[in-house]
C-alpha cells in the first residue's frame, strides 16, 4: 500500500470518526434538550401546583373572614333586635304598670279586688291563721272586706272562717311616685303568709303583672317582633 491509498484510508476513518462524533453529539444534544424539556414541565407543574395551593389558600381565608364578618353581623343584627324587644316589652310592661295604679283609684271596683285577692291568698295557704299585709293606704278598704272574704273563702274550701291578722305596724311600700320613682313601690293588693312566716303568697298587683307577663312572654314577644319588622 503505497503513501496515497494510507493517506486514503486515514481520511476514510477521519471522516467516520467525525461522522460518529457528530451523530454522538447529536444524540446528547437531543437528549439533553430532552430532559430539559421534562424538568422544565415538571418545575413549571411543581410552580402551578405552588400557585394553586396558594390561591386556594388565600380563597379559604377570604371564604373564612366572609363567614365570620356575616356571623358577626348576623349576631349585632340579632343583638339589635333583642334589644329593641327588651325596650318594647318593657314599655309595654311600664304601660300596664301604670295603667295599674288607676285600679286603686276606683275605689268600689277595688275594694271588691281586694275581696277577691284576699279570698285567693288564704285558698292558696289553706292555713287556720294567717298574718294579711297591705298598703297603708289601704288599710281602710281591707279591714272592710275581710269579713266578707273569710266568709267568702270558708264557704269555698268548705272549713271555718280562718283567723286573720291583719298588720298594721309594717305596709306595704306605698304606690310610686315622682319623688320615688326607682324605690319600692306597690301599686296594691296584699300578701298573705301563714303564722310561722314559712309560707308566704304575694298577691300584689304588681305580682300578679309579672305573672301575667311571664306566661304571656310568648305572645308578647311575636307581637314585640311583629311591630319590629
């Protein structure tokens, strides 16, 4: 083989060489780019994700502060509401209360409720002896009926009259006025207690309001909410 055909032939293997050098090349340059392209997708999904989870994140705060801030608004709301009640139930209460004190101005109509308050307390005590207390101002007016009401309720619980003593050292608070206005005060009626003072029945107008008011509640309170809305 002379100098050309080796010449030749170290050509021939130069130009595979190169040829494989270039497709090697090739191949890892693809390959790379490959790869790049996979971590690429897989960073830009690990940041999606990222920015999804923050996204729903944040969504759940604003959800959370939107159902606290309508909690807290809902409760001011029904805060406001039961004290508009309270102020007209207790109007409504300062009315009746009011409308009370002409009961014991009337004084033939109250001098028969005195009758019937009184009769009502000793059925309730259902006692031989029973210890009476009123207004001063009444004083007058019961010592007029007790006759009549221990008749009254003898009759009634089919027994003998009871004995009544009537106390006339401790009344009653007397009716309120402007000068009293946040003090004890009655509107009339009596309490009865039986001797020992272990049993007492507070039959006050005033007692009996409340409970009126406080089985009536109930009713008064749709009405209260009725005129509210």
């Amino acid at each position: 083989m002379n100098d050309a055909d080796v010449a030749k032939q170290i050509q021939q293997m130069v130009r595979f060489i190169r040829q494989e050098a270039e497709e090697k090349a090739n191949e890892i340059s693809v390959s790379a780019e490959e790869e790049f392209n996979i971590e690429k997708l897989q960073l830009v999904e690990v940041e999606k994700k990222k920015i999804r989870q923050e996204y729903e994140r944040k969504e759940k705060q604003v959800d959370v502060r939107k159902k606290i801030e309508y909690s807290m608004q809902l409760n001011a709301s029904r805060i406001k509401v039961l004290q508009a009640q309270d102020n007209l139930v207790s109007s409504m209460k300062d009315v009746a209360a009011k409308d009370l004190l002409r009961v014991s101005q009337e004084h033939h109509s109250y001098k028969i409720l005195l009758n019937d308050l009184i009769v009502q307390g000793l059925l309730r005590l259902m006692e031989p002896a029973v210890l009476l207390r009123c207004r001063k101002e009444d004083l007058e007016l019961v010592e007029s009926v007790l006759h009549s009401a221990k008749r009254e309720y003898a009759e009634k619980a089919k027994v003998h009259p009871p004995e009544i003593l009537l106390d006339t050292q401790i009344f009653l608070p007397p009716p309120p006025s402007h000068h009293n206005i946040h003090g004890l005060h009655c509107s009339g009626g009596v309490v009865l207690a039986s001797r020992d003072g272990k049993i007492v029945f507070e039959n006050t107008l005033d007692a009996r309001l409340e409970v009126v008011f406080r089985q009536k509640l109930p009713e008064v309170s749709f009405c209260s909410l009725v005129v509210l809305s």
